[in-house]
C-alpha cells in the first residue's frame, strides 16, 4: 500500500520547492495546499507540519497510519532516499548531502 502525502506550505517556491521537485521527478501524486501569506498566521496556530504523510486502506479509505515531519530539509532527505536520488552509496549520498547545504548556505547568505 502506498503512502498518500499532503504538502502543506506557503504559495511560493520556499524551502518546500525541493520536495514538489522530488514528488515530480519520482511521479508521485500528493496533496498540495498551498497558504496564503496573508493566511499564515491564522493556520500557523494549528499547524506544525510541512508534509503530513497518511497510508490509507484502499478498499475503504480508513487510515491505517499518519505522521507528520515539520522540517522540510529532512522530509526532502527522507524522499531522496524513499525514490532512489540520494546517491547509490554513502559516498554518493554524502555529496547529495553537501550539495543540499550548500545551496541552504548560499540562501541564507541572500
């Protein structure tokens, strides 16, 4: 049974970009809510999460199982290991890894 991922984040090619790129390149269909910035403060006070992820029983649409990660960094690792891009060994995987930080850094630095 596959997973069925929600996306929630801001209407803007922020820190989720990366994910909605994996989610593309992988051909995973998922959920994706898109906020408003005038909204945000209004639904920041119930929400934590960046992508909430919910497996579902098929022949009855019960949930069988959800989480929720609140840090788009490390749901972006999670999905490049889950669909195959993060590096065919830990060699590989490292330089994924440095790539990532490095383009954060250079965000930051803007």
């Amino acid at each position: 049974m596959s997973p069925h991922y929600k996306l929630t984040y801001f209407n803007s090619r922020g820190r989720a970009e990366h994910i909605r790129f994996i989610f593309a390149y992988a051909g995973v269909e998922y959920e994706d809510e898109r906020i408003p910035k005038e909204k945000w403060p209004e639904v920041k006070k119930s929400t934590k999460y960046v992508v909430k992820n919910t497996i579902w029983n098929a022949s009855d649409s019960t949930v069988l199982m959800e989480s929720a990660v609140a840090r788009s960094a490390q749901v972006a690792r999670y999905l490049a290991r889950e669909y195959g891009l993060a590096g065919k060994n830990e060699w590989e995987s490292l330089q994924c890894d440095v790539f990532v930080d490095t383009l954060g850094d250079l965000k930051q630095g803007m």
